[in-house]
C-alpha cells in the first residue's frame, strides 16, 4: 500500500503495540471502552494480535489511524456464514482526508479475500463505506420503549409464579436452547458457541455497558432468559437513566407478563423513566411490550457487503433448494440468470435440485433482462430484508419480469433477522 511520506504501516505484535493502540482508541472512540480490545484478543479464539493494525507517524511515533478485521459466524437459517466486521477504525482528527483509512481498507480487503468470507460487516458511521461496497441492509437494533405506567400490576389471584435470579455457568446449556430457539424465527443471526456463550458470562460486557443475565426459573427449571443493564447519566441526559433489556427468549405470555412486571419493579428500584426492550418483531417481549403501547424504533443498521456473490450463492445453495419444497415450483427444472449490470450468475435448477453457480461474467443486457438486480439490492434481496417490490419501488434499475416473480419471492422471500452481536 502507498502512504504518504512520515507514516508507517504495521500490524499489532507485542504489548507495547497492544498498548499504543488501547491509548490510540481511547482518544478516537471516546464513547466506548477500548479495553475490549485487550478482551478481544486474549479471549476470543479466532482472532489475534495481528489482526490489529495501525499506521503511525514517523515523527511523533504515535497510532494515528488504526482498524481491526473481528472474525465471527453468522447463520443463514442453519447455514453458518464467516463473517469480517471492520471493527475499531479510526483516525485522528487532524490525519483525516489523507487517504490513512484508504490504506487500512486494503489491507482489510486483503484478508477478506485470503480468508474467502462469505459476508463482510461494520457498524460504522453512515454513507463513507459505500465506496467501499458496503449499503445498510440488516437491523443492528430494534427497540420498544415502554413506560413504566403502561405496565398492568399483577391480578390477586392464584398464578404459577416464576423465580427471577442470575443465570450462572451451570445455565448456559439451557441458554443456549432457548437462544436458537428464538433465533429459528430468523433469516439471520449471529451464531454463539459455547465458548462464546462462556466468554459472555464472564465478563457481562455489551462493549462499554456493562449487563446481567437473568433467568426464569420454575419448579428449578430455566424457562426463559434476558440480559438487562441500566443505560444513560442521570446528570447528562434530559431522559435520566432507563432500563434496557439487550436480548430475551421467553416462551409464554404469562412468562412475559410477569417478566414485565419484574421489569416495572426493577425499574422503580434503579428510578429510571422507561424500559428499553430489543428485539424482532416476533420477540414475545416486544411484541406484549407493543400492544401495551410501547413505541418501537427501528433504529441503525448494519452495513453489509458480499465480497463474492458466486460464493455466498453456493453457501445458501440448501437453503434455496429447500424453500421449492411444498411450493409450486417444486421439482424445478430450469435455468435462471440474475443480472446485476456487472455480473450474471447462473442457477441450473434440475427435478429441484441446484447445479453449482456459476459467474458467468457480464453478458448482453437484452439477452438476460428478465431479473435485473443491482449489486446492493441483490444483497438487500437475498438477506430477506426486502421483497421485490419494495426494491422496484426504491430503484426503477430493479427489475423482475412478471413470469419470474412468484418464482423469485419463492427464491428469496422477505423474513426478519436480527443480530445480538458482541463479544466481551
């Protein structure tokens, strides 16, 4: 990579380096907790000092711009995707538009490449990292706010009342059913292993907040689960302090219920004003919470790209065949081009069964113009977070003829994802 005359480029090899970058990141990303990255590197199996890495100025010897390739899986229903998160980037105000971040993106772009990711994320600032191929596609939070006056006070009757206590390392067998169980609704998530599971209730760290798992409990049985922590500063923000609960899987409405109203004391012990809950549209919590007259927000988004279609196609191939089954399109056999102005790929569907795809390169528009999609919006499409006809409504370069439709929403049909997504 070229950099201009006084900087270096490096990777992170020995504390002194680990150091320098903690203290690099603790002026650029004042909000969080760079710590983690101490965290990330003894802790998490798949990633190492060296995927860290920084340039410095010659002169002064500092970290001015610096950024990490974090490795993680994601699921495709159940398929797992490796996933490339640009994580920690930044530069110091005053070595901004000198083409510093340029130069780290290439060195990143270098070990997506080697590594062959099936997707790449980041959850960084808007718009810059189109340049790169990144768009927003799929939900990073999604948030119903609830007072605590729209919670209903428990019934005087006689209920199978529930027992709310931390969950411990001897729990994570079952948090870890009740966590796929809930994530079964979705097109997307983000896989944790045990190991990770572990890591997480070591250190009770979502970035710089720090959290709780608590578990339902019944007869001595784990029923349900959600991790909650206290959020914002009661001096800086005009909204005070509120309850934020990060995740959950809770299966009936009575449990929910009765979680809410846990909620609502809890709540008043710790004087916050609302209680934050996050998760899908689906997520039994958020849905109660909603028709109590919480108001959801939608919130920010991941920025994704798919560094190589053929790839990823050949990855959710299960998937796509699967979804025939019991359609009218089961037993398919045809060919199908998606066109997407820079590539053409290949399905050759046979008695429904998919061929390997192939890229065929770039070919006459006239020849193959009945699905035409452009790059971003095939991302959108083939992660589930929009149909055909939200996509032709956003972009008029978005097209699927009329004989190809139903046969595409078969293909890639709309389904909600969401990612609890973070380490310790």
């Amino acid at each position: 990579m070229e950099l201009p005359d006084g900087f270096e480029f490096g990777v992170v090899k020995s504390k002194a380096d680990i150091e320098d970058l903690i203290k690099f990141n603790a002026v650029v990303h004042v909000d969080d907790d760079p710590e983690e990255i101490r965290r990330q590197i003894d802790n998490l199996p798949n990633l190492n000092r060296e995927s860290n890495f920084y340039i410095r100025n010659l002169d002064s010897g500092t970290i001015v711009s610096a950024a990490s390739a974090i490795p993680s899986v994601w699921m495709y229903e159940s398929i797992p995707l490796s996933n490339l998160e640009l994580g920690w980037v930044g530069t110091l105000k005053e070595y901004r538009r000198k083409g510093l971040a340029r130069a780290l993106y290439t060195h990143f772009e270098e070990i997506l490449q080697r590594g062959k990711y099936h997707i790449s994320t980041i959850m960084g600032i808007p718009y810059y990292y189109r340049q790169f191929g990144y768009d927003f596609i799929l939900p990073m939070d999604r948030t119903v706010q609830l007072r605590v006056d729209q919670i209903p006070a428990p019934k005087n009757e006689a209920r199978n009342s529930i027992v709310f206590r931390e969950a411990n390392q001897d729990d994570i067998p079952i948090l870890m059913l009740l966590y796929d169980e809930h994530n079964r609704k979705m097109l997307v998530h983000a896989a944790r292993s045990k190991g990770l599971w572990e890591l997480q209730e070591r250190f009770h760290r979502e970035f710089e907040q720090e959290f709780k798992t608590m578990v339902l409990e019944r007869d001595g049985k784990v029923v349900g689960y959600f991790r909650l922590c206290v959020r914002g500063e009661q001096k800086q923000s005009p909204q005070g302090l509120w309850l934020s609960v990060m995740e959950s899987s809770i299966t009936t409405f009575d449990d929910v219920l009765q979680t809410l109203q846990y909620l609502r004391d809890r709540a008043a012990e710790e004087k916050t004003c609302r209680i934050d809950l996050m998760g899908p549209a689906v997520n039994n919590l958020c849905r109660v919470a909603q028709s109590l007259g919480g108001r959801a927000d939608i919130g920010w988004k991941y920025q994704i790209r798919i560094p190589n279609m053929t790839r990823f196609l050949e990855q959710i191939r299960p998937a796509i065949e699967s979804r025939l089954i019991g359609t009218m399109f089961e037993g398919l056999t045809r060919e199908l081009v998606i066109n997407t102005y820079e590539h053409c790929y290949l399905l050759s569907f046979a008695n429904g069964k998919l061929a390997p795809v192939k890229d065929i390169g770039m070919q006459e528009v006239s020849e193959y113009r009945n699905f035409r999609a452009p790059p971003n919006d095939l991302v959108r499409l083939v992660l589930g977070d929009y149909n055909t006809d939200e996509l032709r409504s956003q972009n008029i370069d978005f097209i699927v003829s009329k004989e190809l439709k139903s046969l595409i929403e078969t293909l890639f049909p709309k389904k909600s994802s969401f990612i609890a997504y973070y380490f310790c």
